[in-house]
C-alpha cells in the first residue's frame, strides 16, 4: 500500500512538472498526501488546486477536509464549508449523493463541534427534500439530528426511514440509541429485547455497542471493562488501517466512550476486585493509544490531547499528563478542554495561582466551558481554597 501511494505521488509529481497549471492532479496528490498524514504538502497541494481550478468543487471539498485537520482559524473552515455547502446547491448532477457524501464526512470528521453539524444537518435536511422517499437520506438526517441532541426530531426521522424499508434493523438500533441519550431507558430495553431477537449477534455495530456500554453503566464492573475494550479495539481497527478513510469514522463517538471511559474510570478501579485491576490499567493504556492515533490523523484537534491528558491525571501519572502540554506535543489549535485539565494538574500540586490563571486562559479561549462540569469543579475548588488552605 505505502509504495503504490508513493509510487502515485511521484507520477502525480511529474505530470505536475510538465504542466503546472493541470489542476486535477494537484487535488489527486493532495490526496495522496493527506494517506501519507503529510499535511503540510497537502494543504500547500490542495490550495493551489484550488486557485488554479477557480473553485472546482472537488478542489474545494479536499481543501476543506485539509483546512479541518490542519488549521486552527476555526472561522476560516466554516468558511469554506459554507461555500462548499452553496456550490452543491448549484451543482446539477448527483445533487442527493454529493449532499450526502459531503455530510457524512465533515459531520463525523468535526468530533462534536455544534457549528459544523448545523451546516451538515441543513445540507441532509435539503437532500432529503430533494427526495422524500431516500431511506440513506433520512438515516443520515436522524443521526445528524441526535449529535446535535434534537432527540425527538431525530427518532421521527427514525421512524420515517422504518417506513421506507420494515425491515432493516438500522432504524431500530438508532432510535434505541436517541432513547437511551434522552433518558428513556425503559423504551429502550424493550426495543434491545427485540432486537435481540431478530439480528444476529455478529452483526452489532458500534452505536450498539455503546448503547449496551450506556444501559450497563454502573452495572456489572467487569462489563462496563469488557464493553469499552470492545469499543477501543474496534475504533483502533479502523484508524489503523491502511485505506482508512475519514468518512468511515466517526471521532465525535470516539470521544464519547472515552469520556464515558474517564467519568467511570473511579467508580470502576474501585470496584475491581485485585485481580481484574491489570485489565483496567491495560484498557486505560489502550484508551490512551487510541487516543494518540487520533491526534495523528487529526492533529488540529487538541479534544484527544486533552483526554490523554485527563486518563493519564486519573491514573495519578501526572508526568505524563502534563508532556500534553508540552510544545512539542501540543501543535493543535487552542483548546479550551485541554487547558481546563491543565489547571486542574496544576491545582492538584497546590499551585494556586498558575491554575487560576489557566482556567481564565480556557475561558478565553471558549466562552462556553464555563458549562463544563469539570471547569465548574475546578473553578469551586480554586474558590474553596480562598477560604481554607488545599491539600492534595
């Protein structure tokens, strides 16, 4: 694989040589590139394909890709994403795939970013207005209306897609998922039984995986384990392997389960019996290299540093936790997360000051973490101790 890639980029190369101006294989060697995770050729690649080209639209998506896993001008990919959303607006042929092809990539490339999902979710919104019938379009419109947290929206446009086609288990397994993210965990037992009953065990995928991981927090221990290494190892499958695609993953779940895995992480260590305590280190280890994969595909996105971060402070290696910070590991964008955390390492070694003044930087840097519940236990103990002295 590696050689057929740079065996392509140097026949890309050369053509590029004799005519400079031939803009389609600047965007197939932008392509090529980003394989490689050279993203600085890429970008310089991609961007030239994009001036040459006068906006093709194709130029326009790659660099918008590019832009979103090397820039940190948050403003500027929206941007470009805006204006690619418009030009497949214009675009007479394919209008429902390109819409589609467009929303599944940057909806599951963007992590959680609210922004991005609402441009997404309007362009799947108007796909399925092209065709009301489009069982894809609708799949994707739900999903995209659950990241955002639209619940009964999403499991509507679930019930639609069940309509077009009863019996594709698809529909179910994500209207169970809108049930148990809004609470409704009774409904979503029911539906899990039967499903149970009509799919084949080998045919679950991840969002039942975490839907199981949900409905069994704060069960069993030694399930809560298993069913987040069975998430980690199938998400490490996938950004490991050599035609790993971007389309195909989905970063915002990724971060979910290790959220997920890191508000447990206590409650589980001190669960475990003696025995099993070697499985949760190891599975913290493999969270954590999961993790590092991701800030190599998506080295704009400082989320994953800031969870490695955040495990490592769990496991009281805070060494570790703290070389996150350090410049040579922190390339990404500014990250609001990130720095919370590191206030929050700071305030672990009695260092007052130096953690107050990190968590006024993450409020800087995102007005909005001041709702994060780990800002808000920073924040109180940081006031706490202005009136007794802390101890760690």
């Amino acid at each position: 694989m590696v050689g057929n890639v740079n065996g392509a980029t140097e026949a890309l190369s050369t053509i590029i040589a004799d005519d400079e101006t031939f803009f389609p294989a600047l965007i197939e060697r932008a392509k090529m590139y980003l394989i490689q995770m050279k993203y600085a050729l890429a970008k310089d690649s991609a961007q030239q394909s994009f001036v040459i080209g006068r906006g093709h639209i194709e130029a326009l998506r790659v660099l918008t890709l590019i832009l979103f896993l090397t820039n940190d001008n948050g403003a500027q990919r929206l941007e470009h994403l805006e204006q690619l959303s418009s030009k497949l607006n214009d675009e007479a042929l394919s209008k429902i795939e390109r819409k589609l092809e467009v929303t599944k990539l940057f909806s599951r490339l963007c992590g959680n970013d609210k922004a991005v999902l609402e441009i997404t979710t309007q362009l799947v919104s108007e796909a399925c207005d092209l065709e009301l019938d489009n069982w894809e379009s609708r799949m994707e419109f739900a999903r995209q209306l659950r990241r955002l947290g639209r619940y009964d929206e999403a499991l509507c446009q679930y019930q639609f897609a069940s309509n077009l086609d009863q019996g594709n288990t698809d529909t179910l397994e994500g209207m169970i998922l809108c049930q148990v993210l809004s609470g409704a965990l009774e409904e979503a037992k029911q539906q899990i039984e039967f499903l149970e009953l009509v799919q084949d065990e080998e045919s679950v995928n991840e969002e039942m995986l975490f839907v199981q991981l949900l409905i069994n927090d704060g069960a069993k221990t030694t399930d809560v384990v298993r069913l987040t290494r069975n998430l980690v190892l199938h998400f490490s499958g996938i950004i490991q392997n050599t035609s790993f695609e971007y389309s195909s993953f989905d970063l915002g779940m990724v971060f979910d389960v290790a959220m997920h895995f890191i508000s447990t992480y206590q409650f589980c260590k001190d669960s475990l019996m003696d025995d099993a305590e070697d499985a949760h280190v190891e599975l913290s280890n493999e969270v954590c290299d999961l993790l590092h994969h991701v800030t190599k595909r998506y080295p704009s996105d400082g989320t994953a540093l800031a969870l490695v971060a955040k495990v490592k402070y769990e496991m009281k290696d805070f060494s570790a936790a703290e070389t996150m910070f350090q410049p040579n590991v922190n390339t990404c964008a500014p990250n609001a997360l990130l720095t919370v955390i590191e206030a929050q390492i700071k305030l672990s070694k009695n260092n007052i000051s130096a953690s107050r003044q990190s968590l006024e930087q993450a409020l800087s840097q995102e007005f909005a973490i001041q709702r994060d519940p780990l800002y808000r236990l920073v924040k109180g103990s940081l006031h706490a101790n202005e009136v007794r002295p802390f101890f760690v």
